[in-house]
C-alpha cells in the first residue's frame, strides 16, 4: 500500500479522533481550586495549573486509546461505535498500544514539568509538587484501566467511578497549586458529575429500548424509569449542597460576602436545562455533546462564573 500524503492525513485525523482532544473540556476542572480558592488572578497558580491541564488531558487520551482496544469486539457491532478508528481499521491494535504508552508517557513529563520549572505558589498556599500530580494523574490512570477492564460492567458503580474522576482532577489540580479542597467543593464537584454521568447512561438505555440491544454489557441492569428518577435525585441533591456551600460560615468567612447564594439561581437553571435537553428534547446526555453544541447552557455557565468571580473577587 502506498503511503500517500492522503493516507497520512487520514491516519493522522484518526489518531486525533482515537485521543478525543475534544473530551479535554473535562479537564477543566483542574481549575476549580484556582477559581473556587481566590487565586484566579495569580498568575503562577494558573500556570501550574495549566501544566496540570495538560498533564491530565495527555493520560486520559491514553485510557481512551485502551478502552478502544479492550472494547474493540463490542464497537464493531455497534451502530455507532463501529466507525471509531480501531473498529474501522483505520489503525492498528499496535498502533494503539504505542499511542496509548505515547500519551501516558507524555503526562508523567507534563507533570513533572511542573516541578523542574519550580512553579511556586507561596502567594496562593504553598509550593508546586510535581511529584504529588503524578501520583493522582497515576491513580487515576490505574483506576480506569480497571474500569475499562472490568469495573464498567458493574451498574451504578460505573457512573461512581466516573464521577469520581472528576475529583481526582480537582486533586491534581489542589497538588499543583498547594491549594486545599474544602468539602463542599468536592462533594458538589462529586453529585454534579454523578448527574452528568446518569444523563450520558441514558443514551445507552434509550438505544436499548429502541434498538432491543444492550451497547454495553450492565445496560439491561438500568431503564429508563430507574435513570429519570436518578437525574432527579442528583440534581437536587447538587443543588442543595450547592446552596448550603454558599450560605457556609466558613465560605462567608473566606470570601468575606455574603452574596454569594445568589449565584443559586444559575445552577438552578443549567441543572433544569440538562435535564429538559435530555428528557424533553430527547437530545444526547453526554457533557461534552451538550455543553459544546448547546448555548443556553453556555450562557447559564458563563453567567454563573462571572456572577461568581465579581462576588468572591469584588469583596
């Protein structure tokens, strides 16, 4: 086969479609103690926590490229799935592997970066541990090959395990910027990541009812019934914590506002939104699908971290 400028340009948007780029959005929350501990403004905490941005990017994209090799029989034969890269031929079971130790590779330098810049953060809590990032970026990578292995095939504690990814970004983050999680911002990062995970399931119950076919093996142990009572209970649940974070004396204390439950409103509204584009407007429930493409979420979250930073920063 000719290896022809044509053939390199598709193998090269392939790889890019096997390590998602675009599920980067996710990583985002590396951020979170930057923003929710009053640093947004230092500039060496947003530097260290973009070197962890790109640290935990690199090592997911490295457990997409497993999940496609481990579910490669069961993509094929999926509507949807067939046409990802490894499914299609396109690459390589090889190929992957190497990608796949490319990329891991690749965040355990990113995150080491971090410390050979010595990124320091005294202004802010502390100094930059390289060291620290690397462990939660490798538990993280440990934890989800055991979940694309075997721990996905379990109902609820799939979405938990997802959900809980999400905290760990916020550890990576809190490590790199010497920052310290409060509670409230872990359980709410927590809930509201446990009800995006539901909304994405959801998908997967829908296509089964349609289609009569499971698309992933613990699908027949959720249903649609089981999954709107579900969206219910963690978005009001997130809601509540939410509320209750904003009206803390220890969250008064720290900001030295009091105002800062009007921001309610916006979580309140993104939170119905959500669900009005997965179970009204029959729309996909992945976070990364519905945040991209629709804008009134957009708006809301937009409005709510403006709303939020002219709070806790104008105090």
């Amino acid at each position: 086969m000719v290896n022809t400028p044509s053939s390199r340009e598709n193998r090269l948007h392939a790889m890019m479609r096997l390590l998602r780029p675009q599920q980067w959005i996710k990583n985002f929350f590396v951020f979170g103690p930057i923003i929710f501990g009053g640093a947004l403004f230092n500039g060496e905490a947003l530097l260290a926590g973009l070197v962890t941005f790109f640290a935990f990017s690199f090592a997911a994209s490295s457990i997409y490229c497993f999940n496609d090799i481990h579910d490669l029989s069961d993509d094929i034969r999926h509507t949807e799935k067939r046409s990802r890269p490894i499914a299609a031929g396109v690459i390589t079971v090889t190929q992957a592997y190497g990608l796949m130790l490319l990329m891991f590779t690749l965040s355990v330098l990113v995150s080491l970066l971090a410390g050979y810049l010595r990124i320091n953060v005294d202004a802010v809590a502390g100094t930059c541990s390289a060291y620290n990032v690397v462990g939660v970026i490798l538990f993280y990578w440990l934890l989800n090959l055991a979940y694309c292995a075997k721990l996905k095939q379990y109902a609820i504690i799939d979405v938990c395990i997802v959900a809980f990814g999400f905290v760990l970004r916020l550890f990576a983050g809190g490590a790199a910027t010497g920052i310290a999680l409060s509670k409230w911002i872990v359980l709410m990062t927590f809930l509201i990541t446990l009800f995006m995970s539901f909304a994405k399931r959801r998908d997967d119950v829908l296509l089964m009812e349609k289609t009569g076919e499971a698309p992933r093996k613990n699908t027949i142990r959720y249903n649609s019934t089981f999954m709107n009572q579900a969206l219910t209970i963690t978005a009001s649940v997130t809601l509540v914590c939410y509320i209750m974070y904003t009206v803390s004396p220890e969250v008064i204390a720290q900001f030295h506002n009091d105002s800062l439950y009007l921001t309610s409103i916006f979580v309140l509204v993104g939170l119905l939104r959500y669900i009005q584009v997965t179970v009204v407007d029959k729309r996909s429930g992945n976070p990364t699908k519905v945040i991209l493409k629709d804008h009134f979420i957009q708006l809301v979250v937009l409005a709510w971290l403006v709303a939020f930073i002219v709070i806790i920063y104008a105090s």
